[in-house]
C-alpha cells in the first residue's frame, strides 16, 4: 500500500495559512495542562494539532471528546471494559494507513506499539501473516475497509469480526476504527505537521511504502531513528491516574445534559437540528452514543459557527456525495430543510461534488471558497492544491471558518464510518423523510 507522497510546499498546505493564528503551547498548557500531559504520556508528545483545533475552540472540544470516549481512556489503559487495547491500537493503525493520513499512520503506530501490540505485528499489519490471530485478522480486515473512501465494508467482514468478540468488544474495536475517521480527515486536510520524535520512534515500523508526505515539511533531513516504545509501564498508569481526574472533569462539562441512550438522545438531536440520527439507535455503547452526539452539538451550534450552518450543510452534502454515503446525503438534506435551504440550493452543491465547474447559485465569495474547499478535503487522501489554498488566501477566509468547516468535514468522516457499519435498515427512515 504506497501512500500519498505529495511534495510540501508553502502553497498546498492550509497549515500554511493557519501558522500565525494557531495557538501557542505555553497558552494551551496554562488552558488545559492535565488532559495534555494525559496525552503525552498516552502517546508521547503533545500533538501537534492541538495548536490549530483550538483556533476554534468547538474543534478542540470535538476531538477531546471524541478520542477518549471512543477509546474508552482512561479506563482501558487498565483493562477495565472495552476490547484488547493492543488489537484496538492495530485497527486504529490499519485505517490510517487505508486512508492514507501520513500523520496519523505515525501516531496511532506508537499508540498502538504503547498499548501491547507487538512490534513484528505492527510492522506486518497491512499485509497480515500466520504471526496474526483470527481476532487480529478480523479487526485489520473491518479497519482497513472502514477507512476506505468510498466505504468498502462487506457483510462477512462484519460477521467474521462479530464472531471473534463479543458484542461489547466488537462496539469498542468499531468505534476505535470509526473515531480514527475524524482524526485521518482533520489531520491530513490541514497536513498537520509531524512531530520528530514520534517519526523518529515509528518509521522503522512502518516500512518504506510509508511517507510523511506533507505532514513531514518541517520534519530534519538528517532525522535519526529512535527505539520503538514500550508498552504500558506501572509508571505509566500513576501517571493516568494522576492526570485522569482534571481530563474526566472537563468532559463532563463538555457533555453536559446530552443524553446516553435512545430514544432520548434521539429526541435531543431532533430538538437541537430537526433529525435525531437514527444510527444512534444502533449503538449500545453509552460513551460511544453521548460523544456523538455531543460532538455534533459542538458543530451544530449556532452561537459559535464563524461559517454559517447552512454553509457547512452545502459543505456536508459535498462530502457525502464525494464518499457516495446516501444516507448521509439525506441527513444533510435533512439539515438543510430545517435550516431553510432550498432544494435548488441542496441540489447544485450535490452537482458540484460531481462536477467542480457547477454553477452554486446565491453564494458569496466566501461561501464559494468554503464549499470549494470542502470539495477538495473530501476524498482520502484529502485534494489541497495551490490553488485550493490560494482561493482561501485570496477571499480571506478566516482561520476560524478553515477550522470550523474541515472540523464538520471530520464529524461526517467519524458518522461515514459509523453508519457504513451500522447497515441501512434505520438509516432509510432519513431517505424516506425527503
């Protein structure tokens, strides 16, 4: 699997334009200092990305939200509840391999090396071998089809995986891979930049076919390689427990008042944007259920958008077109409709997905740009060119408004994956309501 290798330069990176206004590590750090130093002892470092989600702060929440909920942190690093942490580190590294996020292929190769999982395994994952179990081999096969775009997930790829754990294990294997779906989006849309000691850990694991591609624009050219990390110490689990509190509050208050099971969080969606997300029936996980819809109240807000609601449901309906997701497009039509768009309005965008040079009738410049650059963030790997990145300099599309709409972008990758593995029975309810 070779991937995207996209040479760096100046003007095909968004980070380009977002380097003056992202905000300072010193400035994060006095913000939210514990759940930081939670991560870096989860993966290292401080990633990088955090710097740009928190130029619009409801980025930054979504992601924290997200991450731990979906990987069930910090109770996991402990083994209480959710799947084997190593084979949900595999599935997290295999789709961001699929999807070819130079970025994230580094970090979920250490995070997936620090929670158990064998260095030759990691090392061999994307071509699979005797030296794997049948429950690895059904999470890599589930990961690797997930994060295709279009979706390439069969029925005997979900039985074979379903087989392997039980119910509960299954949802938390899932929702590693489908969590990994806003992180894959937002980092290689944006070609966050790697950081060079989780290059320098990873690379040798990777294997040649793998390529930092954009991601590794600052990245030395005489980069010395480093040992793989270990896996999980009791020094790392003091440390858990030690920072785990400060990051457990702030996620509370984050999710505050979102209910965790259906039908009621169905009734809050519907309340909140006209739709009540039917896939939200299908889940069991409760965290699972409150972080999406949490997340999608953060992007769903109409007192924090900077790109306007109805834009980044144009935006959506360009996404799920371009990843040919049906039920998806009906839910943004559905968005649409509660918003006030017009048929016209919903339509034209599908088009333009199809066909760039589509008319986009009552827009502005900035609307056009942001919609434009939706149509190129959509695939994977994500289509930034020059002249994408120069369109946004030219209309001076605030960092916030990039933030924002590659943001929502992500949030559908994550609900791609999500309802791709939760069939379409309830997912026709959104089809029929058009």
């Amino acid at each position: 699997m070779a991937e995207a290798t996209s040479p760096a330069t100046a003007d095909n990176m968004l980070a380009t334009l977002l380097k003056t206004d992202a905000v300072p590590m010193p400035v994060l750090h006095k913000r939210y200092g514990p759940l930081l130093e939670l991560v870096r002892v989860l993966i290292g470092v401080v990633p990088n990305c955090d710097s740009y989600l928190e130029i619009w702060p409801p980025a930054f929440r979504t992601y924290n939200i997200l991450v731990p909920n979906f990987l069930n942190l910090p109770f996991s690093i402990f083994g209480i509840g959710g799947a084997p942490k190593d084979i949900v580190g595999l599935g997290m590294y295999v789709s961001s391999r699929a999807a070819e996020c130079p970025y994230c292929s580094a970090h979920t190769c250490s995070f997936a090396l620090r929670r158990g999982a064998a260095p030759e395994k990691v090392a061999q994952a994307l071509v699979g071998g005797e030296q794997f179990s049948p429950q690895e081999l059904a999470a890599i096969a589930v990961a690797r089809s997930l994060a295709r775009v279009p979706c390439e997930l069969t029925n005997e790829e979900r039985d074979e995986l379903e087989q392997h754990f039980s119910s509960k294990q299954t949802e938390w294997v899932v929702l590693g891979i489908v969590m990994m779906g806003f992180l894959n989006k937002f980092m290689d849309a944006i070609s966050v930049e790697l950081e060079t000691s989780t290059v320098a850990e990873t690379t040798a694991m990777m294997g040649v076919n793998w390529s930092p591609g954009k991601s590794g624009a600052d990245l030395p050219e005489d980069m010395s390689i480093a040992e793989a990390p270990d896996s999980d110490s009791l020094w790392t689990k003091l440390s858990v427990i030690r920072y785990a509190p400060t990051a457990l509050r702030l996620d509370g208050q984050w999710q505050k008042g979102v209910p965790d099971s259906w039908p009621a969080v169905g009734e809050f969606m519907t309340t909140l944007c006209g739709h009540d997300f039917p896939v939200l029936s299908r889940m069991k996980n409760k965290r699972g259920i409150r972080a999406v819809a949490s997340a999608l109240r953060e992007n769903l807000n109409t007192e924090t958008t900077v790109v306007g609601l109805g834009t980044k449901v144009l935006a959506g309906v360009v996404f799920a077109t371009v990843v040919k997701d049906e039920p998806l497009v009906a839910e943004q039509r559905l968005l649409g409709a509660h918003l006030g768009l017009t048929d016209d309005q919903l339509n034209q965008a599908a088009q333009f997905a199809l066909d760039p040079t589509t008319e986009l009738a009552d827009t502005d410049e900035k609307q056009y740009t942001l919609i434009m650059l939706a149509r190129a963030a959509s695939p994977s790997p994500a289509e930034i060119t020059s002249d994408v990145v120069n369109a946004c300099r030219e209309g001076e599309v605030s960092s916030a408004a990039i933030i924002e709409l590659v943001t929502w972008l992500s949030v559908l990758q994550m609900l791609h994956r999500l309802t791709s593995y939760f069939p379409a029975d309830d997912h026709r309810r959104a089809i029929d309501k058009i």
